[in-house]
C-alpha cells in the first residue's frame, strides 16, 4: 500500500513504536467535547441532552456545554444531540479514534441555510483565550466568489488593503501584510506578501471554515503572526464511503464576472476503510470592472486553482497528501501609471481615468502573474489512550510573481520579446516542517501541547528592472513553543512560552564598488503569552490575552533601493533596522440570551520598533524624472481600537446584525497618527426571514447600510493627496433554499453599492486616480450532489 | 504493532532523507546574484545636438546623464547636470537632434534608434521656463506642456547647472522670459502623421536664460499629439543661456 511509507515514516520518528497501539477492536474509544450554540459568538450549551442510542449510552452537558463518554466501540455510531429552542442533530460518526468535537447548534432564526452542525477537533495546541471570529456557514457562502481580502471585511476589526478593484489583502485591527500570518490548511502561506499589492495567493473556495485570531499569535505560529492569523480550513474529509459534491456558481454584473467552483469527496469502505479523497477547482473571469461614471480599462482577470487530498486515517494513526496549485493573471488599471511624481500630480489632479473607457475581458500590460504550488504531507500517532499524540506536517510552497510595467522594455533585438519579459520577476520556494507533541491531559485539567518549527526560504529574482527591490536570499529558521491550558470551575487558565532563531543573507551588488555583497543577519528572540477566560454567568463571559511576537525586518525593508511602481515612490531600505516586537493586550466580554448576542472586544497594541516608510519630503532626481522619496524607518507605534457586534432579534422573524470596527495608531516618536489606518466603520443589517414557505426554506430579505468615516487621523505632509471623504453604501439581499434530490439547492441575489454612488476609501492604493466600484448585483448559485444519503454533520479527525 | 515497527525501520532511511531535504532544500541559484537579463536597456543619458543652421560649427552639445563622471558607473539615483546647458546665439535658428544612451552597454546602444523604431507611440515635448505667456499655446502641433503638468513643487535645493531651480512658470515680460521656440520637424508613421520630436528646430530670440524641461511621453495605442496620454519614459531639465 502506497500509504504505509507515510505512515511508517511516522511511525520512525524517534520515540513513537513503543507506545503504539494493537488493539482496534474493543469498545476503548472517547468521546468528549463541547455543544455551542448560535453561528457567531459560539456560546456553551449547558445541560444538552446527547444520546448513543445504539450503545444505549447518553448525559447531558454540564454547565458549560462539555461531555465526555468512554466506552466507545469503533465503527459506526449514531449520536443525538438536542437543545431546547435549537435544532436536534441526528447522526452518524464513524470512529476510529478518540475524538474531541466542538458540535454548533442553530437555532431557527439563526439557520442562515447553511450546515445545519460542524464538528471540529478541539486543537489543544491552539490558543483557547485568543480573540476570535469566525466566518462560516451561510455567512461564507454570501461572500462566493470575492477574493479572500474582501470575504473577510464582514468580521468586525477586519478591513482590506486594496490596489483597485482586483487586489485585496486583509488588515486585522490596524496592521496588514508581513504582520498578519495566513494559515492555509495548517500551513504557513509564505508568498510576496511585503508588497502592499500583492494578494494572498489563496482560493477562498478551499475553506468552508476561515478564522480569523485577532492579536498576536506568535507563540503558535512564529514570526509574521504579530497583528493577527486567518486561518483558512477545509471541510474534514467523508468518513462515510460513497462520493458527493458540491456546485458553486456566481455571477457578478461589474466586470461581468463569472466564478465556477466544484469539489468532489468520497471515502472508501470495506477493504479501503480509512481512505478519503477530495478533488476542488475554481475558475475565475473577470473584465473591465465599472465605478458609478466610468470604466477602468485593463482591471480584468483570470484565475484557475485546483487542490487533490487524499487521507488514509486509522483508529491511532493517519496520514494526509495535499497539493494544490492557484494560477492568476490580474490587469492593473492603466489609470493607475504614473512613473514619475509629475505624472503622478497630474493623475491626482484628475483624479479619474481621462475617458469612460468601456467594456471587455481582454487586458495586458500592465499586469501581474502569480502561480502558487503548495505540497504537503501530514500525518499523526497517538501515543498512548489517553490522548498524547505526536504530529508533523511538511510542506512545500513555489510561489512565483511577474509583473510587468506598463511599456515594455525598448529593445533593438527584435528576436527578443520584451513584451513577455518581466520587469519583476521573484521566486520564493519555501519548505516548512512542523512537529508537535500534545500530551495526554494531566487529571483531566491541564492540557497542552510542545513544538517544534523550521523553516527556510530561497528567494530568486530575474527581474529586467534596473532597480532591484528585493535581492536574492537564503533564510533559515527554527522555533520551539509550549502551550498549556488549566480549566478549573469558572476559569481557563493558559500560558505559553517560545523561542525562536533566524539566519538570513542576502546576494546583492555593493552600489559603489559593483562587488557582490553578502550580508548576513541573525536574529533570535523569546515570547510569551498568557490567557484567562472567566464566566460570570451563564449568559455573561469574558477572555483576555496578553502576547508578546516579534518578526525580523523583511529583505525590502533592509535592502530596497528603487521605485516601488504604481505608487511612483522611491524607498530605501536601511540594513541596520533591527526586529520588531509587540505587545498585544486584548479584552473580550461575551453577552449572549435568546434575543441579544453581544461580543465587545478591546485591544491595546505596543510595538517596539515598528518599522515602516516613512515619507522623507524630498525627492530623488533621475532622467526618468523625480520621485518623493521613502526611508523604512523604526519608530515605537501604539495602536489600540475596539470591536463590537450584536445580534439582536428585535421582533418575530426580524433580525439587527451590526458591527463596528474601530482603531487608533499613534506615532510615538513624533506624538503625530501613523498613515495608513483604517477609517472608522459601521455595517449594519436588518434581516427578515420565514422559516419555510411550502418546500422553500430559509426565505429571506437583508437589507445592509455600511458606513465608512473620513479618516481625518493623519500626519501633515505625508501623503500625495488628502484622504477622501467618508461614505455610505447601501446594499441588499434576499435567498432561499429548495430541495433538490434529497439536497438543499441554495440561492441567492445581492446587490452592493446599491445606489450606485462615487466614493473612494482610504485604506485604496489607487483611491489617487480612479473611484472605488458603483454597482454589483451578485446572483450565487450552490448545487449539492452525490451518491451518498445527506447528512448534516462533518466529523473532525 | 510488530509489522508497523519493521516497517519503520525499512523506511526509517527514507525518512532521514527526506528531513534532510527540509533542511538543506537550497538552490545554488538563490545564493548568489542573479546575471541581468540579456536585452535589458536603461535610458542612462539624454543629450541635445544643436546645430547653427547660419553657422555649421556652431554645435551645441547638452548632456544629463546617471553615469558617474567619476566613476563611469550607473548611479541609481543621481543626476549628473554638470554639462547640462545649453549656450545659444541670439535670433538664431539651431537644428537640433535628441540622442538618447544606454552607456551601461559595450559598445554604447543608442536608444533614441529604438524610440525611432517606435515612432507611433512616442512624443516628445520642450518647455521654456520662463514662458513668456503670450508665447504660450498648448497645441497637437506645438512642444509646450500644460501648466497642470509643470514642474512646481520642486524644492529649492533641486536646480539645473548652474544653480537655477527646475520649477517652471509664466511671464508677461518679454524681459524675463527664456526667448526660445522649439518645433518639432519629424513625423510619424501614424495615419494621418504625427509629430514625434526626436528632430526640433531651436529658434532663439533676444538675450535671456532659463530652462528648458524634455520629457518623452510613451504612449502605446494613444498618442493623439497632445501630453496627457501614456506615462513619462524620460523627464530633464537643462540651463539655457541666450546671447
């Protein structure tokens, strides 16, 4: 069998054979976890009732929300869990393992139409007190289709960077590129991210599940987590042999965009027990998209990615193959080129493209190609039946980026051509290996977990541009980290400690003396972090983390001398800067009764040489004409801000949903507002919905206002124009679901920017030269299949 | 149990292997700096050539140039203005030639060739500063830029050879005024033709000095005789002295 070299590759690591497991036959396997309620504050489910009908077993939680039933046969189990006011989940798990599930149970005003319970393995080596939100369910599925950067503006406290309409990375609470991590199904994402337009290279579609921890979460996943981690999970695989599937298909009037997406499961049975697979793919197109008066010329795209797992678990141990592969060519707005600062006043002073422009998919330079190849290999053994298991993960990340400027390279050679010739042109190859212990629990109190990290990097770049941003490198890294957590009566308890290494050099020429230069840099560097999580009552809770993170100064940040296109700024790196460390404080209260959901969080953010470009105020002069000039510089930075939702279900049926995102940065050095923040924001719903109409389910119309402030908290002198004004958008919604073949067919029609208004945001890069979208209406279509009878759950493990 | 530890040990090789290739994954490519790309040009050095059409060895050469005098190397960041001025007779008529130079190659290439190969999609344009404003005329067929796309906000410490600031403006005295006209003599291939610039006439007037800002607008599928399409491929400034 194929699998045995993965599983027996685990199985050598040092230490494991002894403790192996023999037996799979008798009826030794655990069940415990927690019931939750309600999609979006997942709050305990005291005294649900959970019943093992076959095994005639059953209980109730306790106060809050945990169970846990020994004597488990493996195999098939049926399991019943009810909750007055919500929805009772009847099904099947098949066991092969000691399982930890956390169940979510909706209720009728809150089943969006979406799953109707997720499973997950509690991960004991995650951080219990971290702030965090959640996107899933039908409040995922009404963001299909949007780039990962945008999906995420739903969740209070997160916000995007954008470089026009087709790029879109994600700030959580004030901070963005090499201070957010991604965590793409258990692995580092480890691409361009320093440029401030480069996307993450991620198709949405893989997750059914994206979280988003907001703070530093460094002692888990090392540098980079310094302002927040998403993490991007799919769906477990089947358990249950047959094949189903799933259909997604949306349309989207601006820029005419269409988006296919399909994935295809199954798991074997009989003789092929243990065996999963999935299949997943998406394409993407998209033309010239349309603000409220006129065209952008050149914003089209076209994106293709694919992913193939195939998993072999058994009762103690498992192992899983992933790969998958995201192709991406992305048009940059021709209104956008400005190569030099007086076309850049120009482009400013119009401050739109100069003429309507019109419709098409065709688009070319300028423009950007981004491959990323992810291959991994996991897998995981149980030491012992009380729950210590060791597992590793490996993987192998190709990210490469090309990016051409507007005007080809002129070039007399005509049998070269320089129109596919990149100006930029970086290859990064990644590869990762994660090693974590998580102990058995310690009386049935302490529970947690040891790793192990290493990590290295190889950088590449062919660029044709003269100025090099970012020259070749060479990382290693390797970090340790322990978690642990104690639960006693109303607390939990958690700290953390890690230590971490780095050695990096770089290749690049000396300036003056054209001899290659070859600096080299260590770094190394503890953190901390502890956690409590206390209940007042049992509608009333709270959590606060306190964590330190550090992150090395990245390559462009030493290194880079030249202009960074698109923004017509000429940077310079300093290799003297030295890391970066944080202080996170955050503090979270937990409301929740039948009618009110509240989460308010708050959070004070310390970081220790915050390194970013500062504006020089004067210019460098070259025969392609002056730039303003940029120095990345270290100062001590404060950002602190607050985040708020409810959900309030203020009449039969009708339904407020409204958040509120809120941050402040301030510049210590110079008691002056850092650039670059996030404005104030308010997004607001009312929902009505029927719970059934005859077969169609889940009938309901939304109507959303979103409101943006000017962001008026900014130095003097450090930008090419003023901030625009604040806005309001109005939007709206209305879906339903209907039964097809034993399945929920689901659709549903959105319009943003309802009506059709000229804005601009602060947090767009090329809020310069052109307005932000006017109009979309989104028509979302989810198709279920396959040859299995449907059931409502998914099993972790 | 016993069948699982045998066969960790058959493939506990393979397995070290494979950690190894974490750990030492390096390409020998990533570790040193890659060669620049065969065909890579730069634009290191604009030059004007005038020509007394009254008087042939009258040449007038004006040079700005990112190749160090000192060094004869490509400086990223710098200018070199030490030689770009231009001394013109007064009421003169000078033919006049922009020669553009990639002197990072060996031989020198000469880029304004490939920007001849590339005549539809690029336009230069000459601004006297100080204009004198009744001269001023923003046409498809004259060189002037227009005023929102002048050069204003350069600081004081920025200047041309000998120390006069780049930022342009407008006079209604005809004593103050740089006295130069510049008018393109070339044409494109486009249809119906359009001037390109890489060929002007100089035309002086009385005594005076100033600048004279050269910018070449690239622009591919949008050239309309006019400044605003397209980006800036090279943007200078030379001292003038009229006498």
């Amino acid at each position: 069998m194929r699998f045995k070299l993965l599983l027996s590759f685990i199985a050598c690591l040092p230490g494991l054979g002894a403790s192996l497991y023999a037996q799979h036959a008798e009826c030794d396997l655990t069940i415990s976890g927690h019931v939750y309620i309600s999609d979006t504050t997942q709050l305990n489910a005291r005294s649900a009732s959970i019943r093992f009908p076959t095994l005639k077993k059953g209980g109730v939680t306790d106060n809050d929300g945990n169970f846990n039933f020994k004597g488990i046969c493996p195999g098939k189990n049926r399991i019943i869990i009810s909750y007055a006011g919500y929805k009772t989940l009847d099904t099947v798990l098949n066991m092969s393992q000691n399982l930890i599930l956390n169940f979510l149970l909706f209720n009728n005003a809150q089943e969006l139409g979406s799953v109707v319970v997720v499973g997950e393995v509690i991960k004991r080596d995650q951080i219990t007190t971290a702030i965090k939100s959640v996107l899933s369910g039908a409040a995922l599925e009404a963001t299909r289709g949007l780039s990962l950067g945008e999906s995420l503006k739903s969740i209070a406290g997160v916000n995007s960077l954008q470089s026009g309409p087709s790029i879109s990375k994600p700030v959580i609470h004030g901070v963005y590129s090499n201070r957010v991590l991604i965590m793409n199904n258990g692995v580092r994402q480890e691409g361009q991210n320093w440029g401030n337009d480069h996307a993450p290279e991620i198709d949405p579609f893989i997750a059914t599940k994206i979280t988003v921890i907001k703070g530093a979460a460094s002692i888990r996943y090392g540098s980079d987590a310094i302002g927040g981690v998403i993490l991007l999970d799919p769906k477990a695989l089947a358990t249950a042999p047959g094949m189903d599937g799933e259909l997604n298909l949306v349309g989207m009037t601006n820029g005419r965009v269409g988006v296919g997406s399909a994935v295809l499961e199954g798991a074997g049975g009989g003789k092929w027990d243990g065996l999963s697979w999935r299949l997943q793919g998406t394409i993407k197109k998209a033309g010239n998209s349309q603000t409220a008066n006129y065209y952008l010329m050149n914003t089209g795209f076209d994106e293709n990615d694919y992913s193939a797992t195939l998993q072999y678990n058994k009762a103690h141990y498992g192992g899983t193959l992933y790969f998958s592969q995201f192709n991406t060519k992305i048009g940059i707005a021709q209104a956008s080129v400005a190569d030099n600062e007086s076309d850049l006043e120009q482009d400013i002073a119009r401050g739109r493209p100069l003429d309507d422009g019109f419709f098409r998919y065709v688009f070319g330079r300028p423009d950007q190609t981004v491959n990323h190849m992810l291959a991994k290999a996991s897998g995981f053994v149980d030491l012992s039946n009380k729950g210590s298991r060791l597992e590793a993960v490996y993987a192998y990340q190709r990210d490469t980026r090309k990016e051409y400027d507007a005007n080809p390279s002129d070039n007399s050679d005509t049998s070269l051509n320089t129109n596919g010739i990149p100006d930029l042109n970086f290859q990064l190859n990644t590869s990762t290996l994660d090693l974590i212990w998580e102990h058995a629990p310690i009386k049935h109190k302490i529970t947690g977990s040891i790793g192990l990290n290493f990590i290295t990097h190889e950088n590449i770049q062919q660029g044709t541009a003269y100025q090099e941003l970012i020259p070749n490198f060479v990382d290693y890294g390797g970090g340790v980290f322990g978690i642990e957590k104690y639960a006693v009566r109303r607390w939990i308890l958690e700290a953390g400690i890690r230590y971490d290494y780095r050695w990096l050099q770089a290749y690049a020429y000396n300036p003056t003396s054209v001899v290659e230069d070859r600096p080299t840099y260590t770094w190394q560097e503890p953190t901390i972090n502890i956690g409590a999580s206390y209940k007042f009552n049992d509608h009333f809770s709270g959590d606060y983390n306190f964590g330190t993170a550090w992150r090395p100064p990245q390559v462009i940040e030493l290194f880079a001398n030249g202009v960074h296109q698109s923004a017509a700024a000429w940077e310079f790196g300093d290799s003297s800067l030295t890391l970066e460390q944080a202080y996170n404080n955050n503090l979270s209260f937990t409301y929740h009764d039948q009618k009110l959901i509240v989460q308010a969080g708050g959070y004070v953010n310390y970081f220790h040489h915050y390194i970013y470009a500062k504006p020089d105020l004067n210019y460098i002069t070259t025969i392609e004409g002056t730039f303003p000039a940029f120095s990345y510089t270290q100062v001590n930075a404060l950002f602190t801000g607050a985040d708020l939702s409810l959900t309030y279900t203020f009449a039969r049926n009708f339904t407020l949903i409204s958040k509120t995102s809120i941050v402040r940065a301030r510049n210590l050095a110079i008691h002056d507002w850092l650039i670059g923040v996030p404005a104030d924001r308010f997004d607001n719903s009312i929902r009505y919905e029927w719970p059934a109409i005859g077969k169609w389910k889940h009938i309901f119309f939304e109507a959303n206002n979103l409101v943006v402030a000017k962001q008026s908290r900014v130095p003097p002198n450090s930008d090419f124009a003023a901030p625009p004004p604040g806005y309001m958008l109005w939007g709206a919604s209305s879906g339903f679901s209907a039964p097809l073949a034993g399945r929920e067919l689901k659709v549903s029609l959105s319009v943003t920017n309802l009506t059709n208004i000229d804005y601009r945001d602060y947090m767009d890069r090329f809020r310069y030269y052109f307005a932000d979208l006017g109009r979309n209406i989104a028509l979302r279509l989810l198709i279920p299949f396959g040859t299995k009878v449907p059931s409502g759950i998914n099993t972790g493990g | 149990m016993q069948n699982l530890l045998s066969t960790g040990r058959k493939f506990l090789p393979g397995a070290v292997i494979l950690l190894l290739l974490v750990v030492s994954a390096c390409n020998k490519a990533a570790q040193t700096v890659t060669p620049s790309l065969p065909g890579n040009e730069f634009l290191t050095t604009v030059e004007l050539r005038l020509t007394n059409t009254a008087n042939p060895s009258d040449v007038q050469l004006a040079i700005s140039t990112q190749m160090s005098p000192y060094t004869h190397t490509y400086q990223v960041d710098s200018i070199y203005n030490n030689l770009a001025f231009l001394r013109l007779k007064a009421n003169s008529t000078y033919s006049g030639q922009v020669i553009i130079l990639d002197e990072t190659q060996t031989p020198v290439d000469t880029v304004s060739l490939e920007i001849l190969a590339r005549e539809n999609y690029h336009l230069f344009f000459f601004q006297p500063s100080p204009v004198l404003s009744s001269n001023f005329d923003v046409s498809t067929t004259t060189t002037y830029i227009p005023q929102a796309d002048w050069l204003t906000n350069v600081p004081a410490s920025d200047t041309t050879a000998f120390g006069i600031p780049e930022n342009e403006y407008m006079t209604n005295a005809t004593d103050s005024a740089l006295n130069l006209v510049v008018n393109r003599t070339d044409l494109d291939a486009n249809s119906p033709p359009m001037q390109i610039g890489l060929k002007d006439n100089f035309l002086t007037g009385a005594a005076s000095t100033g600048t004279l800002r050269v910018v070449l607008r690239h622009q591919p599928n949008a050239k309309n005789g006019t400044y605003p399409p397209g980006s800036t491929d090279l943007d200078v400034t030379y001292a003038v002295t009229i006498y």
